[in-house]
C-alpha cells in the first residue's frame, strides 16, 4: 500500500470516529432531555397502583383509562379551550403590533432606536412574576381580571419583544432599495409592509408565530396570577388533578400529554417555517 | 415639460456637507449623464431628485415646480436601481403593474399598458415568472419596464448596468439609449464608467466632491477638459499629466507650452508616438516597461530617463515590433497638447 493510501485510509477512519461520536453524543442528549416525556406519557398508560409501584414498572400493561377520565373532566377541557382562544388572541395581538414596530424600527430614522433596542431585550428578559404583583389590582380594578383578553394582553410584556426583535431582523435582510423602488411607485408605507414586507418574510413571520403560540401556551406563573376560573388555561387545567390529600398521577400525566400535543404537532408540521424563518439571513446568496 | 434644475442646492449629513451650492440645469428631454468617482455625490444628487434624500438648502425644481418638499410619489419620476430593486414576491407581470394599482389604475388601463412595455422590451414570455428566475438581463429589463409603464416625467438610472456582464452591459446600454431616444423623457444616468458616460449622454456632468468639475457633451469634456481633474477622469488609459520638463529637463520642447514653468501638461496617449515621427517633435527616449495588446491596439507604458511614466496609445501592428524593456523614441503633437495651471489645476489654453 503506498504512504498516500495509507494516509487516506487514515483520515476517512478518523473522520468516521469524529463523526460516530458526534451520533453518540447528540444520541445521549436527545435521551436525557426526552426522559422526562417518557416517563409521563408512561405514566399516564399504567394503572393507579402500577404508577405508584417502588421499584417503577418499566414492563406493564397499558390502559387508557386515564385519558377516558379526562374526556369526562369538564374542567380540563375547558382550560384547554381557554388556551386555544388566548394563544390565538395573543398571537393575534402579537404579530399586529410587532410587524408594524418591526418596520418602524427597521425602516425609519427614529430617535432613540438603539435604547428601544436595549428595552426590547431588557423586558424579555424579566421574570413574569415581576409584572404580574403590580398588575393584579389593576386587572381587577379595570375588569381585565380573569379575561382571555386581559390574559392575552398581558403576555405581551414577554412575547411582543420577542416578536419584534425577531421580525426587524427578518425585514432588515430585505433590501432597502425595494423600499425606495415601492415608494417611487407611489405605495404608501402600509402598503409597501403589507404587500412586499411581510409576503417576503413570511417564513420569518410565521416562525415568530409559532414561537409565541408555544410560549402563551406553555405559560403558568401569568395565568396563575391573573386567572381564577373563567380564563383558566391547560396549565392551569393540568393542576386540577391535585386534590387536597391527593394527587391523581394518572389523570395528571395524561392531561399533560394532550396538553403538550397541540403544540407538538403545530412545531412538527411548521418545522420547515420555523427553521427556515430562524436561519433566514443567515447565509448570504 | 419636465425639466430638472437645481438651484444652489445644499445637502448636509449633520456638521458633514456632501454638496453645496449645486447649480444644474436638465433639459427636457436630455439624456444627462452624473459621472463621478466613489463617494462624489453622484447617487445622493439622483435621490435628491428622486426625493429619497431630503434637500437641505436651495430649491429644485422639476417641470417648473419646486419639488423640495414633494413626496417621492408626487413627483411622477420613475427610477432604475443598481441592484434593479424588483420586488421578490412578485411575478412579472405583478411588478409592472405595481405602481399603476397601488396608484388604483383601473384593471382594463393596467393590463393594456403591461401588454404595451411587455411588447416593446420584449417581456412576454417572462409574465409569471418572478424575479429569481430571471437572468441578469432579463432583470433589468423588468426593472426598465416597470420604470417606462406610469409614463413617469422622468427616468433617474442609478448605475443599472454595473451588476452585469460586459457584453449584457453593452447590449443594455444600447437598449436604455433606443428607449430614452423613443420616450423622449428627461433622463438622469449615474454611472462611475466613463465608457457609460461617453456613449450614453447628450451631455455629461463630472462631479468630484459634490461638485460639478465641468458640464459638456462627451466631446467637449474628452477634447478641451477644463480641469485636471477632468483631465484624469475623462479617457481610458488615462491622460498623461506632466510637470514641464518631466521629458526633457530644462531642453524640454514643452516647457515653452507651459506658462513661465508653472503649468501642468496634459497629453493623451494617443498623441504620444512611439517609434514615429511623422511631424512630431521628438521628446527623447523612454524604457518601455509593460505592453497591454488589446488586439485593435496597443497600451505602451513607458518610463523616461527623468523616471516619468507614461503611457501611449497606437495601433496593434506595433506589438510586432517593440518589446518590454526595449528603449524607444517619443514624439508628441503639439496641437494636440492640454496645459492646466499648476496651482487650481484649471485649463488654461
């Protein structure tokens, strides 16, 4: 075998060992991070007396017990209705607001962008918690309280920086002389958003959506402070199982898994949207 | 009448003054040609027609009518970017009729215009493509059509042919130049090729640090330039500026053409002959250091005993007879000699 062979036999070896490790590596991490799904959704299939079993069973028989519990729990499906209508109010809102402050921002000399910038980052980065205290009186007071809509508005104060963060990125990779050519041609700045702006970054646009659906949906501490029956949502629903003296692990397990279904199958059928919006940019053509 | 003027027109970005006190005056109907190097003002010059940049001083008028405060919309003036600026979401077709339906054209008038641009740019079989499935070419046609369909006052050009190859370039050039004979429309070209400049325009303004160096047609700039500047920027390979005796020393034949010794020479390379002397005054010898054969004719830099360089133009049969760092005779025609003063670099015969 000559010396060049060899070193190319080397190197492909080398190169498939990397490559194996990498496998491993990212094999272990999905394991560990989808551990804790597992052992709910097993949960949710095993009987009273199987869940609660010391050793766990990791071999038992399945029943769907626990999710024909929830068909029948008025409560829960309520809840789950009240995040359908306040995931969909609050994207809504959302995008509303933060395709146009995406614009200004990107598009218009504005004073004190730079510190609009910093704030954007600053609120996003607060606990909910910190907004919800001062929130509570005035919610009551105004008649917000325990509304999709006054829940809807308030996780704003977390997903509209978000939004807006994300989208001016989004619009800023737009070439700013098709801004100038749409105004030459006599479109206003409504116009040149709607029918160029947000057409060109609807990847972008949707990603967004997707990431704010999935947080309000997902969200607790706001919906624990400013809901008390009537807007409860999912997370909300989820605890319901918890009684006094008991927990019902079975029923709480598997309303757990329907909770997060909606936004699995909503993250796996815009993967391409969500992938594609979030890395917009950034290779350039 | 869709005239263009300026008149003492400023622009300033913060305590940075990009132009002032500009004066120009656009025929209606001319083709004027905005040549310039980088950074001259060129650009800002067609956005402050085009009302994309904001006029700090003075007053432009289009069509008679001072414009300063119009919105870009208001102005009715159609405008063709360097990156053609078409909008991506957008089929063909879509892009033409952009400017007409956002202006609420009726849909009758829309398609009927379309079918004319499409007709006389030859776009027809390009409706429903968009804009990533066109070719360079194809681009830029869409982006003079959509330019050409609101009948606009006015065509502003924003160097529309540097993204694209050399013989799309020409070709191109040849249709914005049958376009704009046709329409008759007020034309502004920006373009930093003096090849543009030359072939383009009934006149050609050369700007420099926001200034108009001269204003002429592309004759009158190349024949009698009234600067160095102008000199320098005007001709390529470039005119040889001088300082007299830069050939000769104090024997120099052309220190006489100089005032007292303080003006600058300006030869063409084309007036400096290499190996003739067909009724030329000698000026000495030189080394030739580089030969550039473009076939039609041949670059000669040289370099003289006074360490001048220099560079002459002639025809190709030469390159089978002179070789790099072969020395050779120099001859030029004193007719055709340019003298500007040293100081203000102005023209001064």
């Amino acid at each position: 075998m000559s010396a060049a062979a060899a070193v190319s036999r080397r190197y492909r070896l080398t190169a498939r060992l990397s490559q194996a490790w990498a496998y491993a590596f990212t094999g272990a991490m999905v394991l560990f991070s989808l551990f804790p799904v597992y052992w709910v959704f097993a949960t949710s299939l095993k009987t009273k007396r199987d869940g609660l079993a010391n050793p766990p069973l990791w071999i038992f028989d399945p029943t769907q017990a626990n999710y024909l519990k929830l068909w029948s729990h008025d409560t829960f499906k309520f809840t789950f209705l009240n995040s359908i209508i306040v995931t969909g109010i609050g994207v809504a809102l959302s995008l509303s607001i933060a395709i146009p402050a995406a614009y200004v921002i990107v598009r218009m000399k504005m004073r004190g962008r730079r510190f609009f910038g910093a704030w954007l980052i600053l609120a996003y980065m607060l606990p909910e918690f910190l907004f919800v205290l001062p929130m509570f009186s005035l919610y009551q007071w105004t008649g917000l309280y325990d509304t999709h809509a006054g829940l809807a508005l308030m996780y704003q104060v977390h997903v509209l920086p978000l939004s807006i963060w994300l989208l001016s990125s989004f619009f800023g990779e737009i070439d700013f002389a098709i801004d100038e050519a749409a105004r030459m041609e006599g479109a206003t700045h409504w116009q040149i958003l709607t029918k160029i702006y947000v057409p060109c970054s609807l990847p972008g646009v949707a990603a967004t959506a997707i990431l704010n659906a999935i947080w309000i949906w997902n969200e607790l501490a706001i919906a624990i402070g400013l809901t008390f029956s009537r807007a409860q949502t999912v997370t909300l629903g989820v605890t319901s199982f918890r009684g006094y003296a008991a927990l019902d692990w079975g029923a709480m397990t598997a309303a757990s898994i329907i909770a997060i279904v909606p936004m699995l199958l909503f993250a796996v059928v815009a993967q391409k949207h969500i992938v594609k919006g979030l890395t917009l940019g950034a290779v350039k053509g | 009448m869709s005239e263009i003027r300026f008149r003492g027109v400023g622009k300033h970005y913060g305590d940075v003054e990009v132009i002032t006190g500009f004066d120009l005056r656009i025929h209606d109907g001319e083709f004027m040609v905005l040549v310039g190097p980088s950074g001259c003002a060129k650009s800002t010059t067609l956005r402050m027609i085009a009302g994309l940049e904001r006029i700090t001083s003075g007053e432009l008028l289009i069509a008679g009518k001072r414009a300063n405060e119009l919105l870009p919309a208001e102005r009715n003036i159609s405008m063709v970017f360097q990156s053609y600026a078409l909008f991506p979401n957008m089929s063909v077709r879509e892009n033409l009729s952009f400017g007409l339906r956002v202006r609420k054209t009726d849909s009758a008038t829309v398609a009927s215009e379309v079918d004319r641009v499409t007709g006389l740019l030859g776009l027809g079989d390009l409706l429903d493509r968009k804009p990533r499935q066109l070719s360079g070419g194809q681009a830029q046609r869409v982006a003079l059509g959509r330019a050409m369909i609101r009948k606009p006052n006015a065509f502003l050009f924003d160097e529309p042919l540097s993204n694209l190859d050399a013989e799309l370039r020409v070709q191109m050039r040849g249709e914005i130049i049958e376009m704009q004979r046709k329409l008759s429309t007020t034309t502004v070209y920006v373009t930093h090729d003096q090849v543009e400049a030359m072939t383009m325009g009934d006149r050609i303004a050369v700007m420099n640090k926001g200034c108009i160096m001269q204003l002429g047609s592309p004759t009158e700039l190349y024949r009698r330039p009234a600067n160095t500047f102008v000199a320098g920027f005007i001709g390529s390979p470039r005119m040889n500026l001088l300082e007299p005796g830069d050939l000769l020393g104090d024997c120099d034949p052309t220190v006489g053409i100089a005032h007292d010794r303080t003006g600058k020479l300006g030869i063409r390379p084309e007036h400096l002959l290499v190996e003739s002397d067909d009724g030329a005054v000698p000026i000495g010898d030189a080394r030739v250091t580089r030969i550039e054969d473009l076939g039609h004719e041949v670059l000669i830099h040289l370099r003289n005993a006074r360490g001048t360089s220099l560079t002459a133009r002639t025809g190709g049969r030469i390159a089978e007879t002179v070789q790099s760092g072969q020395t050779v005779s120099l001859a030029l025609r004193f007719d055709c000699l340019h003298s500007f003063e040293t100081a203000t670099g102005e023209r001064l015969t």
